[in-house]
C-alpha cells in the first residue's frame, strides 16, 4: 500500500515508513476480527456496568438522530436498503420468543414489550385491563402510521 500521511480509518498521523496505511490500533483490528470482538465485547460490558454512561451515550446518539439531514439520510438509506423486508426476514422464532419473555407476568401475548410501559402507567391510573389494552393498542397504531409517513416521505 502506498505510503499515507495519516491513518485511513482514524487519521492518526503515521510514522514515514508505515506501509498499511493503519494506525498501530487499526492495523491490529484489520489484522484479526478476534480483536474487533474482543473489543466489541469489553464495550457491550462497560455500557451494562456503567448505565450513567449507556443513558449518556442514549441521549448522545438521540440528539444526533433527531437532527433534519440525519432523518432525512435514515430515510433514504432505509428505502435504499428495503429495511423492512430485512427486518421481516431476520425475525426468527428465537427472537419472537426472546420478544415475548421481556413481557411480564401480566401475560400480554400480543403486546410489545415498548409499550409495556405505557400499559403499566394505565394501570397505575386504575384503568381495567380491556381499557388498557385499547388505549396501548391505539397508541401502536398511532406509531405504526407515523413509521410508515415517516417512510413514505
Ligand atoms: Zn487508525
């Protein structure tokens, strides 16, 4: 490879003699995935260690996502990519029963687990299951049709 002034991935500016084009740090990772998941799993174990940091991190990416040109480049890529076969397609068994034992006890079989929150603020407000079911189911179809504006932009 030719030689570069700074790293591709990082730009980290490089010795003369670097042949790669990666810094010390890329060089390794595009070397051996080994250390991508090593590196990939050290994260996955701060974050659950540190929920400050994970909720810091949430509202970062949240801030970021919401910006016009990011919305409007997501809903590019997603048309781009047909997200929603993928999605479709990728939704195994073990998903479905992994979806369903984030539940609670409550047994809400057909309720995704976003909306248990809400579900459980009803409750609070001593509303009966039939009434909470519906108001939950509603509000599934409200986000359902603003997904689908959002993507038919
Ligand atoms: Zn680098």
């Amino acid at each position: 490879m030719a030689m570069t002034s700074g790293c591709t991935v990082c730009s980290k500016k490089l010795h003369s003699q670097n042949t790669s084009g990666l810094c010390r740090d890329h060089f390794r990772t595009h070397k051996s995935p080994d250390v991508a998941a090593k590196r990939s799993k050290s994260m996955r174990k701060h974050y659950r260690e540190n929920p400050d940091f994970l909720a810091e991190k949430r509202e970062h990416m949240t801030r970021i996502n919401r910006l016009p040109e990011k919305r409007a480049q997501a809903s590019v890529n997603a048309k781009a990519n047909r997200i929603w076969e993928i999605s479709a397609e990728k939704w195994t068994p073990q998903k479905e029963a992994r979806r369903r034992s984030g539940l609670s006890r409550a047994a809400l079989p057909d309720l995704p687990p976003q909306y248990l929150d809400l579900y459980k603020s009803l409750k609070r407000k001593k509303l009966l299951r039939p009434e909470r079911l519906r108001i939950a189911r509603e509000q599934m179809a409200i986000d359902r049709e603003r997904r689908r504006r959002a993507f038919a932009l």
